[in-house]
C-alpha cells in the first residue's frame, strides 16, 4: 500500500525499510568507490617500484651513459631506441623516454614526445634524486620513475623516464568487482533482512499503528489532559511522574514542570504523596488536602504480567461534601420533627379523649408528666452542655432515640461551654452522624443504650460516642471510614456517609476520629477537634 505520495510508502514499516535499503545502497557505493581508491594506491605503490627498477637500471646502462657522456644520444637513437623498448616490454610500462637535463626528450620508446618535454611539475630529478610520483605523460595520467644520469664530476647529464598510465575506471572496476559484489551483496541480503525483521518488530510495538495515527493519539491525549475536570496522574513503576492533568496540578497545588520528576522529589501533601507512592489499587479513599476534600482513586497499569505504571484520579467533592453535610442535618431534623410529632399526636389523642370523658384531673396530670419529663430532658442536657446548638441538637435526638426503644444518655462527666458558631456547627455535624449510627446499630441487635460524652479542654472539643450494639470487628477498624464513603456515598443519612462525613470535618479541623470495642461490648466513637477553638467563649458559672 503507497500513499498520495508516488515516491514514499504509507506506512511506518515500509518508510523503516526504504530509509535502510537506501543506507545500505549508499553505504555500497561508498565501499566500492574506497575500494576503487585502494586499488589505485596499490597500483601506484606496486608499479612504482617496478618503473623505478627499470629506470635506475637504464640509467647505469654502459651504452646509454656513454652516449650521454658522448653527447651523442641524438646521434645514437638507432641503437638506444631498441633497449628503451625492451626496457618497456620488460616492465609492461607505457613508455620509456631518454631526455637532456631540460627535460627534453631525446629518445622514445614509441617515437612519441621527441623534442618535447617530460613534466617535471613537482620532481626533484634535476637536484640528482631518483623521484616517482604521478605525472602527465603527453596528455595521459600516469605513474612515472625518473632517474637522473649523473656524470663522475657529479653533474647532470640527463634524464630517464620510465612511465605507465593509470587503469581506466571500468578497467579499476572490473578488477574490484569479483571481490566486491558477493561481499556488498551479502550485507545488502542482511540489511535487508534485518530491516524487514525491525519494521515487523516496530509495528508490533506500535500497535500496529501508523505516524499519523500516532499523532493524532498524542493530540487527542493532549486535548483530553486540558479538558478533564477531574485530576488525572499517571506515575511509572520507577515513581517517575510520566503525566499530570491541567486539574490534577491544580487540585495537589503542583507547580511548574514536574513531568520526568519523581514523586519523591516533589513537594506534596504527606496524604498525596503516600497515595502516590503507594503501589496498592484504591478505590474511592477519602483525603483532604488544603481546603479541599478528594477522592482518590488508583489503578495499576499492567503488561506482560508485570506492573509498569499506575494511574490515578483525582475528584474534588469539597461541595459535594458541605452539601451532604447540609442534607444530612436537615434530614436529621426532620427524622426528630416527625417524630416529636408522632409523640405528640399520641399525647394530643390521649387528652382529647379524657376531655371527652370528663376526667379532667386526669389531663392535668398527664400535662404535668409531660411537661416534667420535657424539663428533665432538657435539664439533663443543659446542665452539661451550654451551646445551644449542641444542646438543641442532643434534646431533639433523645427524643427521636427514646421513639425507637433507645435511651441517649449525656454522661455526668461532660462539661461542653458556648463555642464559636462555626465550631458550635461543625461538632453538630460530627455528633449527629455519630449519635445517628450509634441507635442505628444498637437498634439492630436490641441494644437500649447510647452514651454521649462531651468536654472543652485545652481548646480541644472531646467527643465520645458509644453505643451497645455489634460493634466494629477489629480488622475493619481501619476501613470503615473509607468503604462507607465508596458504598454507601449516594445515601443520605446512611452509615457510610456519615462516618465518611465526620472524618473529613475532623481533618479539616485538625482533629482525628478513632473507633474502639466499649467495654460491654458495641462500639466507642473517640472524636478530637484542635486547633481551631482559640476564641472559644466560655461562661462562667
């Protein structure tokens, strides 16, 4: 398959291998050439000192030096010209010249160049040194050995040349090739091969995937980290964070370029951080971070049977939470208001009947037991609590308790002064949820019995909530606070959510919540609130 393109493939294999099968022909083409070059070295190596030998051996000929010594080279042509050709058969040269010290040549072994001069460009022949270097032998380049003919007074008396000429490029060819071809041929053969083999590799590891669908992935990955709401990280098996979404830097308050850096190196919230650097799955644990509350989740990224990334989501519910806080305490009032309603429909019913019997001292009897048992409702609470939030809150929920079967107690113990309206509403919160669960679960196994124990010290409010129903097993202690929130999150009033709620108001506050084994059994809420209380008022009594 070829693209628009007549000249390039359309896929990332094939464009692999036209770039190798190009490599490699350009890689041949450069091994021949070299090899052409070599050959020409040795040749002017090898024949060199051939045509030295023969020129040197001229030179100390008797008849050629004494024709020299004579002056009679000219002269003598018809008996020189014979040895100056023999001299050239010897050595397969292409000519052997006889010249005055000017370079003019006297006698040829083929007749050509006479009265012409040999080139001397760059020989030292005429200082009385044998020379052989490349030289232009009358239009033909050529590998040549001059020999000076040196008198006994140490003078030049001539010079002989001894020349070849250079191979042509076919000839230089055609003397390579049997060497060259099954050699260039056999890399060509594995080149091709191992290019075939690497394009099959890469397609495997992409996927299958071609450059333009690559890229349009990368893209779409791009434009989908911008747009998400919800923060995404990805983190490799080795910590390194390999990608980071728009959101997720904003919700974990990262800033700057932290893709290729290690978590460890990063400067994070204790709580992100031990998410992040944790290889466990997570599904939906609940963490603060600055004023906002996240639910994390984490996904092992696996390959090949082995862990090579994970990935995590980020989602801020710090509306989310406020809202179901507000749900719950609204729901938690109505739940009262009914029943208090329900109660007093009763009571109602009752004096409206003795009303219609006549039995008035019977009415004002029961007016007066219930108006006593409301003031000692209300008496046992305030005589312990002085917010009146909190002890409205306690009043309403002993009397929704005592309708289902159960009596909420507030321990003698408690000692709860007027606090801050924002502190005042966020114990609301926690006790409610928790006073909620605690009848909740005494209910379901028969238990009568829920305790409430209040205090202010060292501007830390100090919340107890125990109940007598089947507790918490000791090897759930560490998960209900998380699990509720996943299960249940959708509930309003429900179990999950409201222990999900207390916990996040406590970090936010600077506090903690811890669950324990009562010592009759159930279970015991121990809630800490610090660090927020400074301008606690407290009346004096």
């Amino acid at each position: 398959m070829w693209s628009r393109s007549r000249w390039r493939p359309a896929t990332l294999a094939g464009q692999f291998l036209v770039l190798q099968v190009t490599v490699l022909l350009l890689v041949v083409a450069v091994a021949s050439v070299v090899s052409v070059q070599q050959s020409d070295a040795d040749f002017r190596e090898t024949r060199g000192a051939r045509l030295r030998a023969a020129a040197e051996n001229l030179a100390n000929t008797a008849s050629i030096r004494f024709a020299y010594t004579e002056g009679s080279v000219v002269r003598s042509r018809t008996s020189l010209t014979p040895i100056t050709q023999q001299a050239r058969n010897n050595v397969q040269a292409g000519g052997v010249y006889l010249a005055d010290p000017d370079g003019v040549v006297l006698v040829s072994s083929d007749f050509a160049g006479r009265e012409q001069r040999i080139d001397l460009s760059g020989s030292d022949v005429q200082d009385l040194r044998t020379w052989t270097g490349d030289v232009d032998d009358f239009g033909s380049r050529s590998i040549a050995a001059q020999v000076p003919v040196i008198s006994e007074q140490r003078t030049l008396m001539g010079i002989v040349m001894v020349a070849e000429a250079y191979p042509s490029w076919g000839e230089r060819g055609r003397s390579v090739l049997p060497d060259l071809v099954p050699v260039a041929g056999l890399g060509l053969g594995l080149g091709v091969a191992g290019s075939l083999l690497l394009s099959r590799l890469i397609r495997r590891r992409t996927r299958g995937l071609e450059p333009a669908a690559i890229a349009a992935l990368a893209d779409q990955r791009e434009a989908l980290l911008h747009s998400l709401r919800e923060g995404v990280l990805s983190v490799s098996v080795d910590g390194t964070v390999t990608m980071l979404s728009d959101s997720a830097r904003e919700l974990i308050g990262i800033e700057g370029d932290v893709e290729g850096r290690r978590v460890d190196d990063l400067e994070l919230d204790p709580a992100v951080h031990g998410l992040l650097a944790d290889e466990a799955e997570i599904r939906d644990h609940v963490v603060v971070v600055g004023e906002r509350l996240l639910v994390v989740n984490r996904t092992p990224v696996v390959q090949g049977g082995r862990r090579v990334a994970s990935v995590t989501t980020l989602r801020d519910r710090t509306e989310l939470l406020a809202l179901q806080s507000e749900l719950d305490a609204r729901e938690s009032i109505t739940n009262t208001l009914r029943a208090q309603t329900h109660e007093f429909h009763n009571q109602l019913h009752t004096i409206s009947g003795l009303v219609q019997l006549g039995e008035y001292d019977e009415v004002a009897r029961l007016v007066g037991t219930i108006r006593r048992r409301r003031e000692e409702i209300t008496d046992a609470v305030l005589e312990h609590v002085e917010d009146p939030a909190v002890a409205a809150l306690l009043i309403a929920k002993t009397s929704l308790a005592a309708e289902r079967g159960v009596d909420l107690r507030v321990s003698a113990s408690s000692d709860l002064p007027r606090l801050d309206h924002e502190s005042s509403t966020d114990l609301g919160t926690v006790l409610g949820n928790l006073v909620d669960n605690a009848v909740d679960a005494s209910v379901s196994v028969g238990g009568t019995v829920v305790e409430v124990d209040l205090r202010l010290a060292d501007g830390t409010v100090q919340l107890s909530v125990s109940d007598t129903g089947p507790g918490v097993p000791a090897e759930m202690v560490g998960e209900i606070f998380r699990r509720g929130w996943s299960s249940k999150a959708s509930t309003v009033g429900g179990r999950g959510v409201g222990l999900a709620i207390v916990q996040v108001v406590c970090e936010r506050r600077g506090g903690n919540v811890e669950v324990r084994s009562g010592a009759d059994g159930g279970a015991v809420f121990d809630v800490r609130l610090q660090g927020a209380w400074e301008d606690v008022e407290v009346d004096a009594r």
